[in-house]
C-alpha cells in the first residue's frame, strides 16, 4: 500500500509540475517550436522533454526492443540517447518518426553517421503511422512526450493499437512507461484492449536530479510487450 501511496504522490506532484508549465495550444505549435538543447536536456516550449539522467533506462528499452533484430521503430527521437543505443544493436532497419522539426533536423544528423539503415518521418505519430505496412516491424520503441494535459503520464496508452498492427508475431513493445515497479490496472487494460497478453517488465534504477518535473522516483518499469 506504501508503494501504491508514493507512486499517487509522484504523479501528483510531475503532473502539477507540467501544469505549471501550460498546455495552451501546445500540439498547434509543437511542429515548429524551438527545441531548447544543452549537453544533458532537451526543452520544447518550456517543457522537459528528455533529460540525460535517462541514459541507462533508455539502453533498457534499446535493448528490449532489438531483441529479435530486424526491423525497429522509435517513435520519438528527443536526445537521441535511446536511437545510439539502437544502432549498437544487430538491426537491419530503424525508422524514426520526429515531430518537432528542430529535433528532426539532429535526427538527420544522427542518420547520416549511423551504422544501421535509418529512415527518417516527420510529424506526429498519429498522422504518419499509416505509411508502415502491418506486421512489417520486429521491435518499438515509444517515447514521446505529453501534448495535452489528459496524456499526462498515459500518452502511450492511444499507441498501443498501433502497435498491435504493426508488429509481426513474437515481436516486442516497450516505451517509456511512467510506472515505477509494476504495470497500474488501467495500464494493463489499456494494452488487452488493444490485443496483447504476454505483458512482462523489468525494474531500471535511475537517479533524476532532485526537483526533476516529470519524474521522481529512483527505478521505473521498462516494459516488455510481445505481440
């Protein structure tokens, strides 16, 4: 109950945090937004949308979702921590799908240099995911970053339809799960409605810096998805 009790705590307090920030027309003006860099942060409009303290979670998740090789796909380029990560791996495609333009234009960068295959996709998932076939990908991995307030700490949860489609049999999920040690009731209804059972996870130990707006914890889940 403890547990339970601090991870309420946790999403109050980073929901707030982003409240704070504002949410005004926030998907309207993403696309073309200044994405704000430094050596260990990524800022969009004010917002954190990826901090360098990720570093070991983000490996995690490249892992999970290469684990049959083939084809991946990241949804969501931000630093491009979890994208080198990908390309360690045995892969033979990795497609990227970036809306913010900025953050596209270092994803071209990251392209050109990169090991592995990289096709790049400009705009928001939900207006390009149609242009991937089904059951054309081996591996996903999701990490965008809350665009209306309703998405605060679920914004992955609309995806998992399309992961359904996309994966071929056997093929892996995982994403940044805003889940401290185990899968919430909803989260786990949210992904049988969407077809898949075999939901499993592994706890990553981070260290946010104290005062960090979006998490708060010292481990989070890093879910492993099988279609």
């Amino acid at each position: 109950m403890g547990e339970i009790n601090n991870f309420i705590d946790i999403r109050a307090v980073t929901y707030e945090e982003r409240i704070k920030i504002g949410f005004d027309n926030l998907r309207g003006i993403w696309k073309s937004a200044q994405a704000n860099f430094t050596d260990n942060t990524l800022k969009i409009c004010g917002h954190p949308v990826m901090e360098s303290w990720e570093d070991n979670y983000m490996g995690k998740l490249a892992e999970i979702a290469t684990a049959n090789g083939g084809t991946i796909l990241e949804v969501g380029f931000g630093l491009g921590i979890s994208a080198s990560y990908i390309q360690k791996q045995k892969i033979n495609k990795h497609i990227i799908i970036e809306a913010n333009q900025e953050v596209y234009n270092k994803a071209l960068e990251f392209a050109s240099q990169a090991q592995s295959s990289v096709e790049i996709i400009l705009g928001f998932w939900e207006d390009t995911i149609n242009k991937l076939a089904d059951e054309s990908l081996d591996g996903i991995l999701f990490d965008t970053y809350p665009l209306e307030v309703d998405d605060i700490h679920c914004n992955h949860f609309d995806f998992f339809k399309e992961a359904q489609r996309l994966l071929r049999s056997g093929g892996i999920l995982t994403y940044y799960s805003d889940e401290i040690i185990d899968f919430s009731p909803r989260h786990v209804a949210c992904l049988n409605k969407a077809g898949f059972s075999n939901i499993q996870g592994k706890i990553c130990s981070v260290n946010p810096p104290a005062g960090c707006q979006y998490w708060q914890s010292n481990t989070i889940l890093a879910p492993i998805i099988i279609k």
